[in-house]
C-alpha cells in the first residue's frame, strides 16, 4: 500500500511539474492554436518595473501565455464545452441545428443587424452607376458580384432566436441595383436556385465560405459573363473529374477556429480536378478585382488568376495583390489610377456581411479618377455635331435649351453647341 502511494505521488508531483518542463523543453509536439491572438512578450527586471507593478504584470502576462501544455488545455476545454453543451467556443461562430457553424457577422446581416437604410443604399447605387457609365465610356467593364452567404443559403439550421428581417443590405442591393441597370452577378439567388440540383454541397458544414466546387461555379459563370459582355473568347478550365470526398482545407475554417482537440465526422463534398491549357486564340483581359475573401477562393479552387493577362486584387481597398508577384502593396492613388485606366474588366465583389460599407474606399478613388481624366474633355467636332443632332430630337430638351439662350443673350445655335459640348465633357452626368 506505501508503495502504491509512493508511486502515486511521485506521478501527481509529475503531472505538476510537467507543464515547466514542457515550457522550457517543448518536449511534447503541439499543434499550435488557430485564429488570430497576440501573445505578450517577455519582459526583464528593473527596480522601477518591480516598484511600479509592472514587472510583476507583465511576467505574468507572458507565463499566462506560454505556459507549457496551455494549448492541450484549451483544446481539452473546447472539446468538452462543445461535446457536453454543442457551444462553439470562438467569439464569431455560432452554432446551427444541425451540425453546421454560421460566422456570425454572416447571420447578423440576415438578420439585419447591420442594416444601414434604403437611402444609403439607394445613394451607393446611383455612385456605381456614374462609374458603370464612365467605364461604358472607356469600353470597359463594370460589374459587381454579390457573393452568397450561408446564413441565407442554408437558413432552416439557423437557432431559432437568428430570425430573417426583411429589412436587410442584401434585400435591397439585389432588387435596386439590377433596376438602375448595374451589372450584377447575384450568386445568392443563384445558389439557392441550384440548392436542390447540385449534387454536391455549394457550402461546406464546417466552412464560412463556399466548397471547392462552389468556388469553381462561380469563377466559371464569372468568366463566362465577361465573354458574354464583351464578345470575346476567354480561357475555360477543363473539369476533368470530380471526386467525392471528405472535407477539407478551408471547407473546414470554422471548425479549426474552435480548437478541438479531436475533429469531428466529415462530410462528403465535391472536388472537381481542373487542367489548364493555353490557347493563343483566345482573349486575356486585364483585371482590377475590388473584393473580400471570397476571391481566395477562385483563386485556389479555379486558378482564376489564368483566365486573365494581369489581376490586381483589392483586398478590402486596403491592400494590393497582383498576380505573378509575392508583394503585398498598400492602396496607391497614382497605381490604382493607372490600373483603372489600362484594365479592361473592373470587378467589385462582396459577400452579404459586408454591404454595409461596400467598396470599402473605392468608390470614392474611383470617381477622383474619373474626375482628373482629361480624356475626352476637347470632343471633336463629329462629335459635336452627332450630339446636336440627337438633342434636337427631343422637343422638351430644345425648348429648355432655348429658354437659356434667350436668358444668356446667345443665339440659339450658338447655345446648342456648348450645351453638346458639355454634355460630351461630363458623360456621367
């Protein structure tokens, strides 16, 4: 009996010591956490730090931190909240009925938390047309996609207390901005259309974002748009197979951000093989592409950067990617100026949690772009004369028109040609 406690002891006093050991020694290999933290740093004595108390803090701070064993810890406590009580334990995930994780910024806008009014919206619209209609101008293309969002495209698992308010951005974006003649790609209407026809899953139980095979539709009908639009051939890739598989990579985001110290069952998706193939007949437009992470996706999954000569990535108008560079730029007005000039499709994309501040900046960029371009500011005089022609097809324009040159003293002719003019100077007017 003295033996068994002896050796019980020294098995207690083992475990107590276990985590100095491992923090000094990192004998046992740990998976590091995910998500985003900021671990506090060391810090070394000095009379004043330890006088002051912040000594005292600080260490503390960084033992809290670094610990041995604390990421086995947290992972034993995820897995144990989530298997006794189904309670994701992460700030952003909320848990749905069956089985599936939501990001809760995602469930917030459906259910209108984010909200920011008709006005507004209406206001953003009538904004993107002005640039829709400089970028007709310039013979390029303009188009905005509306990314899909879980909460919206599976909402039956959704916990009862997350209610759909039709009061919402997405609501008002899909139905105003397609009426002000935007082009627009919605592919929240279009997943829920192919919802019950897909054979594989366009949202992932684990994952915020959509499937491999989501992300192939999607990039696949965007270009497939852009053909439409401006007549030209792009480059396909070929989906050579799609294999049915168990999950993975970021189809399992959410469930990484938890923690768990075991994974739980996967589910069945789709992963379509591609190839690529070059095919000099065929057109590689240029790319300015405004966006959220979702574009990481068509990226990854499609390789969407092959369809096209050159992309420039916005990430949140914040940060520049370019395809065939490792350099992660900042905003720059001249850059973006320039990139806007000599591209030919400008793609501005967002999912539903962020139409509260969509285009995060670039709409205001792109109108001090279209205000500082002199192109188009002298008209020729063809062009002078092709626009007399067409407002003197329209009575009530003639009528105001003359009621100005009687009111400025100028011949009527004379009025006419500096009203085409203008209008010529200004076309986003």
């Amino acid at each position: 009996m003295l033996s068994y406690r002896k050796y019980l002891f020294i098995f207690l006093l083992g475990c107590l010591f276990l985590p100095l050991i491992q923090s000094k020694t990192q004998l046992i290999s740990l998976k590091k956490l995910s998500g985003a933290y900021i671990l506090s740093d060391d810090t070394t004595f000095t009379p004043q730090g330890w006088f002051s108390g912040k000594f005292q803090t600080h260490k503390e701070n960084y033992m809290r931190d670094t610990f041995g064993l604390k990421n086995l810890f947290i992972r034993i406590n995820n897995q144990l909240e989530y298997y006794l009580f189904k309670k994701p334990h992460a700030a952003d995930i909320i848990a749905g009925k069956t089985g599936e994780f939501y990001g809760k910024d995602y469930v917030s806008a459906y259910t209108g938390g984010d909200y920011i009014g008709e006005e507004n919206i209406r206001k953003r619209i009538k904004e993107l047309v002005k640039i829709q209609k400089y970028m007709d101008a310039h013979h390029k293309l303009f188009l905005v996609v509306l990314a899909p969002s879980k909460a919206r495209f599976n909402p039956e698992a959704l916990p009862d207390e997350d209610k759909y308010n039709e009061h919402n951005n997405y609501e008002l974006y899909a139905k105003l901005a397609p009426d002000a003649g935007l082009n627009v790609i919605d592919f929240n209407k279009y997943f829920i259309q192919l919802k019950g026809a897909s054979k594989y899953p366009l949202y992932p139980k684990k994952g915020t974002h959509w499937t491999y095979f989501g992300a192939c539709i999607a990039a696949d009908s965007i270009v497939s748009y852009i053909e439409n639009k401006k007549h030209i051939k792009m480059l396909h890739t070929n989906w050579q197979n799609i294999i049915p598989e168990e999950a993975s990579g970021d189809e399992l985001e959410l469930e990484n951000e938890m923690n768990l110290l075991f994974p739980i069952p996967r589910e069945i998706v789709g992963h379509p093989q591609l190839t690529y193939t070059e095919d000099s007949t065929r057109i590689k437009p240029s790319l300015v592409f405004i966006g959220d992470s979702y574009f990481w996706g068509l990226t990854v999954h499609y390789n969407f950067w092959h369809p096209f000569s050159v992309i420039y990535f916005y990430k949140y108008f914040t940060n520049v990617y370019t395809s065939g560079s490792s350099v992660v730029k900042e905003v720059n007005d001249d850059d973006f100026a320039n990139q806007i000039k000599n591209s030919d499709v400008i793609i501005l994309e967002s999912t539903e949690s962020k139409l509260n501040n969509l285009g995060w900046g670039f709409t205001a960029a792109a109108h001090k772009v279209m205000e500082n371009d002199t192109t188009g500011k002298n008209p020729t005089h063809g062009k002078i004369v092709a626009m007399r022609n067409e407002m003197k097809q329209k009575p009530d324009l003639m009528k105001m028109i003359a009621e100005k040159a009687k009111k400025n003293n100028l011949p009527l002719d004379s009025m006419l040609t500096l009203d085409a003019i203008w209008i010529l100077q200004h076309p986003n007017n």
